[in-house]
C-alpha cells in the first residue's frame, strides 16, 4: 500500500526528544485528528500555549479553539487578530522589529 502518512508533525522519540505526529486517510476531513491531538496536548496540562503563527494553519486555528491551556498567546502570523474571541486567546507578543515604524503603521 505504501506510505498512507499525509502530514506529519510531533510524536515523541524518547532518542532526541523530537516530535512526529503522523496523519492517515482515516483522520482527513472529520476533524478527528484534530480532536485527537487536541486531547493530547491536553493532558500535558501545560500552564500557557504559545502560538508563533495561529492563523496560519487550519489546524493550529483549531487547536487554539479547543483552549488547550489557561493561557493561550498568539504571535505575529497575523498581528492584527487570531480572530478567536478574547476568552480563547488572551494575549498578543510582538516586538519592536516585528511592527512598522507608528508613522507607516498609521498610513
């Protein structure tokens, strides 16, 4: 049959502490790896998650609704909003070399 992975991302060697999450046929388009995942990193019972790009992948958008920790930060994919309501994502990080100069910024 081959290689039926689709995407991979993190599974746990215990080697190099690397992650690899393999998606298959089965988990496309029902959301079930989604979910899966998203009680995954759920058990971890992290503290603060910290997305570097929330809106700029389908399925890091839906791991951030799932409000997989108290604390859930969004970064500069798209600086203006995560689009999730202010109970799901509470803060914003940038800084001075991500943003505009104020004078461009208000242009």
């Amino acid at each position: 049959q081959g290689d039926t992975r689709i995407a991979d991302f993190t599974k746990e060697h215990a080697a190099d502490r690397r992650f690899v999450w393999t998606k298959t046929p089965g988990d496309v388009g029902n959301g079930a790896w989604t979910t899966k995942w998203g009680n995954k990193i759920a058990s971890w019972k992290m503290d603060i998650i910290f997305y570097f790009d929330l809106t700029m992948s389908t399925f890091a958008r839906r791991l951030g609704m799932q409000r997989l920790a108290p604390v859930q930060v969004n970064s500069i994919g798209h600086p203006i909003t995560s689009g999730h309501d202010r109970s799901v994502v509470q803060y914003y990080i940038s800084w001075a070399a991500a943003e505009l100069p104020l004078e461009e910024s208000q242009a």
